[in-house]
C-alpha cells in the first residue's frame, strides 16, 4: 500500500525539510523494481515522482506511485504538510489509493480510500526515531473491531562505509491491527539501505541505491533496486 509519507513520512517516502532562509523546491522521481513499504510489499516496478515546497523548516510535499509492469498495482498519491526545526519533525500525511474507492474527493466515513496519518520524531545525528499513527480515513481496526488507530514506529542509524552512504532501520506495530494484519506487537520491518552516487558528467549524477528488507511477523524478505532523477 503505502509509503511513505513524508518520510512522512519526514525520512518513507517524500521530502525532508530543512530550517532554511529561502524557498527551496524539490522535484525527484524514483525508479523502483518494488514498492515495499514498512515491510510490506505493495506493487512490482514502479515510478514514484515527488513535488515538494519548503521555507524556514515548513514543507509541503506531494509523493506517488505507479506500476511500470502491472496494470492492477495500486496507484497511490499522498499529500504531507510537516514541520522541521532542530532535529524535532511533526507531519501530517493524505495517503489516497484507487481502492476500494477511485473517486478522490469521496470522504464519506466507511467508503473513502483516504487514510490520514499524524507523525513526530527526532533526529539525534546517530540515530533517528519516528512514530506514526493513522487517526482519520480508511484504517484498519483492533481485536474489538473498533478502530484501531494503527501505529508504527521506527528507529533508523545512517553511516558511512566504503563511500557509500548506509541507512539501517527497524520498524514496528505496537498494538493490534488489521491494517497491518498484527495482533499484537510485532516488529514488521528490518532493513539495510545503501545508497551511492553514480556520476554521469561533471555536473550530473544519479543516486543508485539497494535496499534488502525482511518482514519478521509475515516471514517474507525482498530485494529492492531504484534510482533516483532529479535536476
């Protein structure tokens, strides 16, 4: 299903505000040979553009995906309102799916494909920490079939070997969910990132990066390659 946001997610998926004088504007699309997100695989190949505005730690970013090889992936556009000052983020995310209802301005209480999705973390340098919690739209819902407010929170390192930039995260499920099919805790996602600049001329370069993830409650793992293009 879903990405990130601006990863809402401020880190999954989308664009990380910076405290800075100036408009900054951000256009990217990354090229992916699977979507999988917080250890779920949700669609083969796919391209994932992103449209992003910032001023002074403030951001506005739009992020999509779409399949490049099946026409019945999901096609997903999400929408992030976030907030960076110091190593403290806080964000709002839209995620929208073309399921179960392809309409995007349909907000009707058991019929919209909207999840709306709150996130706070904090960057330490070493090591960051995220928390996310859907509070509006299509969630999922909890052993007493209320709704279940389904939360996932996620600890990341980043470091430096060989001249490639590493990315190390693990992620969970705090409570139970149908949203992320848990009955209880669960840790649903372990990844290890790297990410290298590949240079084609003297002013251009494309990011290239792996990603192997393994998903500790479903038992299933993937292998994922992408690139990044960007002005």
């Amino acid at each position: 299903m879903k990405k990130i946001v601006l990863m809402a997610t401020l880190l999954a998926a989308g664009m990380s505000a910076t405290a800075q004088d100036e408009v900054e504007t951000t256009v990217a699309a990354d090229v992916v040979s699977s979507y999988v997100w917080r250890g779920t695989e949700c669609g083969s190949a796919a391209i994932q553009p992103t449209l992003g505005i910032g001023y002074k730690g403030l951001s506005l970013s739009a992020w999509g995906s779409y399949g490049l090889v099946d026409a019945n992936d999901t096609k997903e556009f999400d929408l992030t309102l976030g907030y960076t000052t110091g190593g403290f983020n806080i964000g709002v995310t839209d995620y929208w799916f073309n399921s179960p209802e392809e309409r995007y301005f349909l907000y009707d209480a058991h019929k919209t494909s909207h999840i709306f999705e709150a996130n706070v973390g904090y960057d330490f340098g070493a090591a960051s920490i995220q928390w996310f919690t859907n509070f509006a739209g299509n969630d999922g819902i909890n052993k007493d079939g209320k709704r279940a407010y389904s939360s996932y929170v996620e600890l990341g390192v980043p470091f430096k070997l060989a001249s490639v930039d590493w990315s190390a995260a693990v992620g969970a499920v705090p409570f139970a969910t149908s949203f992320y099919d848990t009955t209880g805790f669960a840790v649903t996602n372990v990844s290890l990132k790297a990410t290298k600049d590949i240079k084609i001329t003297d002013t251009f370069s494309i990011p290239v990066f792996g990603q192997i993830a393994a998903n500790p409650r479903t038992e299933k793992a993937f292998f994922v390659f992408g690139f990044t293009l960007q002005p």
